[in-house]
C-alpha cells in the first residue's frame, strides 16, 4: 500500500516514525514550507522535514495546495507530484493546510487524518489545549475520513485515553501522539484486509478548538482558581500563561487550585515562601504557584524563585485594571 504523508510539527513526526517503522512504503511527505523560529528568527525546518529528510522520502513544502487560490502555480505543482506518486492513501497530521477536494480524491481509498480528541469534541487547530482548559477528563485520537469540512469526516477509529489532574497540553500532546502513531498502522493494516468500516460522526456534541493566541496568556485572576490552574497547564508549553507582577510580566508554568474563602483583592499576594510557594488570591479561592519564569530567566519551582526575586506583599494585576 503506497502513502503520501502530510504533516508538520512533532505531533505528525511521530506517526511518521511509525509508519516508517511499520515499513509501510512512503513515496512523498508534504509539509509547511520553514518558519521563523526561535531569538534570531531564523528559518527552522519542521519536525516532519527533519525526519523525512533522515529516512530519504522525497519532500515538498507547498505554501497553498488550492488551484484557486493565491499560489495556482504553486498548487498545481504540488498536485501533479501527488500525481506522480499514486498514492494508495494520504495520511494527514496536523499539517496546517487545508485540503480541498482536488486533493482529498487523489488517493485512491482517499485521506485519512490522526486528530487529537473524541470527535466531534474539540473539532479544529487546538484540541489538546482546549480539553485540558475546558476541564475534560477524557480525551483520545480518532482516525477519520477527511471530507471538506472542518474534522467532520466519518470515524474510522477511536480510542479514549483519560486526562490526569497533573496532564499539562505538553505531557498529553507526547501520550497521544504515540498513541495516534499506533492507531494509523491498526487502521491502514485493516484497510489492507478490506476491514475497514466508517462511522458517522454524532450531531450532538460539536465543539470547536480553535487556534491558541499568545493574547491568551494573560492571566486575569478574577476568575477562580480552578479555572486558572487549567489555562496553567493548558498553556504550557505554548504559549506559556503569563501573570503581569506589578509591571514584570511572569511565567507561569505549574500551579495548583486552593479550594478555600479568600478575604483578599484578586491578584494579591497571600503568601511567598519556600515551603508553601507563591498563593495568590483569585476571584474565588486561591492558586498555589509551583513553577516561575521572569524575562531572561530559566523555569524555576517557587522556592528558587523567591531567592532572587521578592513577591510577598506584591500583586499580580488582575483583568478589571
């Protein structure tokens, strides 16, 4: 069975891997063209061009695959190397591009893509940070059949794996991507025996994930303590929760709900110290802060932090200033 394989961060990377080491055979890896990346923006190479280019998969990074869109030429390049490659099936993961139906109807059994949540739960660009920041305790991949809409293909596979209290988007981004690279070799090995059957997805129960923005950083500590301890962890390791200390911005990275009447000013710090770390008090309750990060500095636990940086007394500014 030949495959063409779409995809680009280290999400997609990893069911590459798989595919690869299941020794299915790979005839062209598409992936985003390189970004900007890191302090000196320069151009960085996806995790998905890193590895094709290691294993020898013939690679392109076409910036639109639409035939009427903006980059025609650039399409129709990407479609006649499609073409020439006879795909049996396209693997998709997390590619960025969207997919119009000239591409989806080359495959001859079509597109398939590895989507990180139960669909129709968390449809779209951001599922993993959406479950967490939502409070879901269950989550999984689902292997579909792409149509032209936004994740509403028919369900081929899925698999339900819970989200720990503990789960940042980072440790369950790593759990699933295994777990997504697993489950397209199963359905792939099925559709080579012809035991392939699709689902339709459910009516009820759409939502949408969409794209994270770093504006969502800011913190406002008027809302509750347990709703700040999500966007914490749904917000590590991108783009980073960020509490605004007087007027020093600072990371947050690890934190933990204090379920308890707080007769205090949201913002403000309760306590900071090296054994019960940084409280600060929320519009309901109270956020233990566990991990911090001030510009040009490195993540550090609570206790480190205090030594080089005083907090008690101070407050965080909260969203209504």
């Amino acid at each position: 069975m030949n495959l063409v394989f779409a995809g680009t961060p280290e999400f997609a990377a990893v069911a590459l891997q798989a595919l690869h080491a299941a020794e299915f055979p790979i005839s062209l890896v598409l992936s985003q063209p390189d970004r900007p990346a890191g302090r000196g923006m320069q151009l960085q190479a996806s995790p998905v061009k890193q590895l094709a280019q290691v294993i020898g998969i013939p690679l392109a990074q076409p910036v639109s695959l639409r035939l009427d869109g903006k980059y025609p030429d650039v399409a129709r390049q990407a479609h006649d190397l499609l073409f020439q490659a006879k795909p049996d099936v396209m693997v998709v993961a997390a590619y960025g591009l969207i997919l119009p139906r000239s591409v989806l109807e080359i495959p001859k059994y079509g597109c398939l893509n590895i989507h990180a949540s139960l669909l129709p739960r968390w449809r779209g660009a951001a599922p993993i940070h959406r479950a967490i920041e939502a409070g879901d305790v269950e989550t999984g991949i689902t292997i579909m059949q792409m149509d032209e809409g936004l994740d509403t293909g028919g369900m081929l596979s899925v698999q339900p794996r819970p989200i720990s209290a503990d789960d940042t988007t980072g440790s369950l981004h790593d759990r699933l991507a295994l777990l997504g690279g697993e489950m397209i070799v199963e359905v792939l090995r099925r559709l080579a025996r012809g035991a392939l059957l699709s689902t339709p997805q459910p009516e009820n129960g759409v939502t949408y994930a969409t794209k994270i923005s770093k504006e969502e950083a800011a913190l406002d500590f008027t809302q509750s303590a347990a709703v700040l301890a999500r966007k914490i962890r749904a917000f590590n390791p991108f783009p980073g929760a960020l509490g605004l200390f007087d007027t020093t911005p600072i990371k947050l990275w690890r934190a933990q709900e204090i379920d308890r009447a707080v007769d205090a000013k949201p913002g403000q710090i309760l306590v900071a110290d090296a054994q019960q770390g940084v409280v600060v008090a929320c519009g309901s309750g109270a956020l233990r802060i566990l991990e911090l990060q001030k510009p040009g500095g490195k993540r550090l636990p609570a206790a480190e932090f205090l030594k080089a940086f005083a907090m008690e007394g101070g407050r965080f500014q909260s969203g209504a200033e």
